[in-house]
C-alpha cells in the first residue's frame, strides 16, 4: 500500500523504522513540526535485510485514511506474533522464518509473484509496477510534476517526467483551456474598448 499510494520505493518501505511513522494529526510531542499523518523516509547503511532508502536526503510523505486503515489491520495482525514485536522494523516476517525479522525485498518479489498468479495475471506484479502507478496517477489526478517529483524523491525533474502520460481526455483539457482563456481575454478586450 505504501508503494501504491505513496509512491515508496520497496528498500525505502522496507527499510523504515517504528520511530519513522508519524500517524496523527500534530506529531509535536514527538519533535516534529509537520502537520498531519505522515512518515519519514530516512536512509540508513545498517539494516539487516539491506533496506535502503535510495536517495541520500530524507523526505517525508504525508498519508492517507486508507493507508492508515491498512496499517492498521497489519499492526492487528503484527500484535498477534511476539517476536514480531520486539523488532523496531515496521514490515517483518509474519508468515514465515524467521518470524519477526524484518522483511526482504525478496520476500516481497516472491509473495507478489504468488498473488499474481492466484489472480490469474499474465504478468507478475512487482513492486516498482506499484511506484510507477502511483507516480503516474499523480500526474494523471493533476498534481503539478515538482509536487510529485518531492514525493517520489526524484533529485532531477526528468526521472519524474517518466510517469506522466498524456490522455485523449487530459490534452482535450488543455485545448479547451487555451480556449477559455482566449475567449475571456477577448471579452476583457471588449470592455476595455467599449
């Protein structure tokens, strides 16, 4: 889901950490000043499972109430295994040894692999399929390429262009705004004048 609607990359999801989630409205009392339920994404060498946020600056990225929910009913699912627990790791293995540590990008790749087939796919999921949606659907709902660039943690705008696709109906948008435009300016015009 982080993947989906965040747009993480599965090292950065992988690799973070209990401390990094910020999951309420005002996270002050935890020292942060940013509004909202949010994470941080923050790069760290020394994971276990070689989780690596692949950008060397760290970011946050606000969430959602759906996201929310489904953390939710995964830390439901995460109380009910003890060693699970004790790790700081947000994601670990609950299904399968060693139970408790923190989840691989491999496990990943094979538990997608999995449910792609029981859904009938041609083709695997994998998880920057999952990124790539998100980015793309970002620039499809509208939301100005800086804007998802600093989600998405690109350093250069030109990795980001790479999930805008225009559509039939976004470029008829933008014919009939250049439209509007001309006609208000010619109205504007026409009352100056009369």
């Amino acid at each position: 889901m982080l993947l989906w609607f965040c747009g993480l990359r599965i090292g950065e999801a992988l690799g973070l950490r209990k401390e990094d989630l910020h999951f309420m409205d005002h996270a002050s009392a935890l020292g942060c000043s940013l509004p909202g339920p949010h994470l941080h994404v923050v790069r760290r060498e020394d994971n276990p499972n070689h989780a690596s946020a692949k950008s060397r600056h760290n970011r946050s990225v606000p969430v959602g109430t759906i996201l929310l929910a489904y953390y939710d009913r995964y830390a439901e699912e995460r109380l009910a295994c003890a060693s699970a627990n004790r790790s700081d790791f947000v994601f670990v293995n609950l299904f399968h040894a060693p139970l408790g540590a923190p989840m691989s990008a491999s496990a990943v790749r094979q538990g997608l692999r999995t449910l792609s087939r029981r859904a009938g796919l041609a083709r695997a999921v994998h998880p920057h399929m999952l990124r790539h949606s998100a980015g793309s659907k970002m620039a499809e709902a509208g939301v100005a390429i800086d804007v998802v660039q600093e989600l998405l943690g690109h350093r250069s705008i030109t990795s980001t262009q790479i999930y805008v696709h225009p559509s039939r109906a976004r470029m008829r948008q933008a014919v009939e705004a250049v439209e509007a435009l001309s006609v208000k300016r010619r109205e504007q015009r026409r009352k100056e004048q009369g």
